[in-house]
C-alpha cells in the first residue's frame, strides 16, 4: 500500500465549494501535497507542533501562518494526524486538548457534534469519545479525517484480500508438487494479469521476461493445476486466473 498516495486522495477528496457553502466555516487556505511545499515549511511544521514526525512522512500540509513559514496549522501524515495548539481545544478560548500523534489507527470515526458543529467528536477504538473545538475548520477536519480513514481502511482489506488469494494460491501450487521456480513464476504473473479478462502466452513472456517455449510450459502447468483456465470467444490460446 502506497500510504502517502492514499492519504493525500483522500484529503483533496474533500470538496472546497461544498465546505464554503456552509457559512462560517472555510477549506484550508494553503492545502498543499508535502511535494509542493517549501523544504523550510515542512521542517518548520516538524520541528514545531509537528514534534516527532519525520519529514519524509509528511503527506498534506495546511500551513495556517500568514506568510507561509509552515509553523503553524496541521498536517496529515503517514499514519497520524498532527496540529498546532489552535487545531483541536476545548473551547473558542481554550486549551489544546489531543495528544498528538493522533494514529489513524486508533480513531474509529469522526463526526460534527450534533448541537454546535463548531465542534467535532473524535471516537477512539477503545471506546473514548472525545468533543473537540474545530473552530472555522471543523467541517473540512472531519470530511477529511473521514476520508482518510475509510480510505486506509478499505486499502488495509485490500491487501488482506490479496494476501488471502496468495496464500490460496500457494497451497494449490504446493499441493501440486510444482517446482519452486515455477511457483515464483506464477506469483509473479498472479497479481500482474489477475485483473484482465484474458491473458496470452505472448503476455507471459513480456510480464516475467521468459522465452515464448517457457511460458508455453508455464501455461501447459497452471492448465494442470487448475490455476487458469481457457477463455472462449478471443481466439486460441487465451486465458485467465481462476478465482483463489
């Protein structure tokens, strides 16, 4: 899973008109991938209120300063939320009141407070909820933080699916006795041509730079196994991957 991809698709998931809809509240004014960002930003922003996070795991930055220096406002990262003593409090005036790193991993969900959605509700996986003061960006945290988590958390399955479907796939090869370097053959064609309709012989030799009589052989030996099977209607000698 490419985390720093995931996370910033779904922070700019979040649509900008349908926040400022919304009177009172605003999207970040400078919402920027950490690629975009000047070098000093994002080392202000991890020396700052951002203590602890390495600057390579810097995915979006809100830098909320007037002039751009980065040493205040939020970030999103890798795996954890962080913002400066502004970002979450109490209340108008008060105190920050989140610990960061906020892990993505233990919040739950996110959601605006049902009486003043200037607050927002943080729900933790060990079953603690707390009201947070979001100010101006409450809508745009929670849509965003949202986001992210649903987005991690349908990538996570993902690659559960798939490392399921390998592991499937593994135990039908070994049942079949298949040589190891046949079956390092197969787990690497597997993930690359799963996904297509049909696959070639011809597709075989480009995927995994093998000789037109291997992949032949390759093929003669998944048939076997009843790894792949034969597709109708696209001409001879086409194929596709069982389901695992």
């Amino acid at each position: 899973m490419d985390r720093a991809k995931v996370v910033a698709e779904a922070v700019f998931s979040v649509d900008k008109e349908e926040i400022e809809k919304r009177e009172k509240y605003s999207y970040p004014v400078r919402l920027k991938e950490a690629k975009d960002c000047k070098p000093k930003q994002l080392e202000n922003a991890a020396a700052g209120f951002a203590a602890g996070c390495a600057i390579e795991d810097i995915v979006v930055l809100a830098d909320t300063t007037f002039f751009g220096k980065g040493t205040k406002g939020y970030l999103f990262a890798k795996d954890a939320f962080y913002g400066d003593n502004s970002t979450f409090t109490t209340s108008g005036f008060g105190k920050s009141c989140v610990p960061y790193p906020l892990l993505y991993e233990e919040l739950e969900d996110v959601y605006l407070d049902e009486e003043d959605s200037t607050y927002l509700v943080l729900c933790y996986k060990n079953g603690e909820k707390k009201r947070v003061f979001g100010n101006i960006s409450s809508i745009f945290l929670v849509a965003s933080l949202r986001a992210v988590l649903k987005a991690l958390e349908h990538e996570q399955a993902m690659e559960e699916k798939k490392t399921k479907e390998l592991q499937t796939l593994e135990e039908q090869m070994e049942a079949q006795n298949m040589s190891q370097t046949v079956k390092e053959r197969v787990l690497l064609l597997y993930p690359e041509l799963k996904q297509y309709q049909y696959f070639s012989r011809s597709d075989i030799v480009e995927t995994i730079d093998v000789s037109a009589s291997t992949a032949g052989d390759l093929i003669k030996k998944m048939k076997e196994a009843e790894i792949i099977e034969a597709v109708i209607g696209y001409g001879k000698g086409k194929y596709k991957f069982n389901k695992f």
